[in-house]
C-alpha cells in the first residue's frame, strides 16, 4: 500500500513517515500541497495524510485539488485547530479529521480504516 503524507513542518513530517512506513506502508512525503500536485505520482491505491494549515493551499484545498482532476484516493485532515468549520467542510468532503494531540494513537487506525474501505 502507498501513502502520501504532506506536512510543512519538517520534523513532524519525519516522524509521521517513519510511523507509518512501520506499519508497512510505502510513503511519498511532501513539504507542500504544490509539490504533491505537481508530482503527478498519486495513484487510485494510496492514502493521503495531510495537515490541515499549510502556507498556500490547506489540507482541504488539496483533497479538492486532487479530485477535481480525478483523483479519488481517500484522505485524513491532521489539523492542531479542528474547529467546526473544518470538521464540517472535512465531513462534506468525506474526510476524517484528526486531532495533532491524538495523532499518534488514532492515525495509523484511521489510514487502515480507509484503505480497508477503499477494498470493499
């Protein structure tokens, strides 16, 4: 399984690829919602882990990005600030919302929930 995780916090990024490259899964990290974009190597089988406030385009702007050109591989939101606003905008869109303070105890949980989904 792939995954693609983008977060523009640099140590934050290193840790949450080194978890979930433990549990098995090949991870593309990105430093911005831009560089991921113009990667061109999301596929249909992947996960998408995300931080919700970047510089530029936010989390959620991605996940839109991303499906206005087709691509609909399922997401998770990382946010430090899941007001309702974003819990709302992410539930629209389809998109777990997890809390940074819980990251570590509900993210690897929630990338196997999608996935899991995605096969049924």
């Amino acid at each position: 399984m792939r995954g693609f995780l983008v977060d523009d916090d640099d140590s934050l990024r290193s840790a949450l690829k080194f978890m979930l490259e433990s549990e098995g899964l090949t991870v593309r990290a990105y430093s911005c919602p831009e560089r991921l974009l113009t990667d061109g190597e999301t596929c249909r089988d992947g996960c998408l882990v995300t931080d919700y406030n970047m510089p530029g385009m936010n989390g959620l702007d991605l996940v839109s990005a991303l499906r206005k050109r087709g691509d609909l591989m399922p997401a998770i939101l990382v946010t430090g600030d899941p007001n309702r606003t974003i819990r709302d905008r992410a539930a629209a869109a389809n998109v777990p919302v997890i809390d940074k303070l819980n990251l570590t105890d509900s993210l690897v949980s929630h990338v196997k929930e999608v996935m899991k989904a995605r096969l049924n």
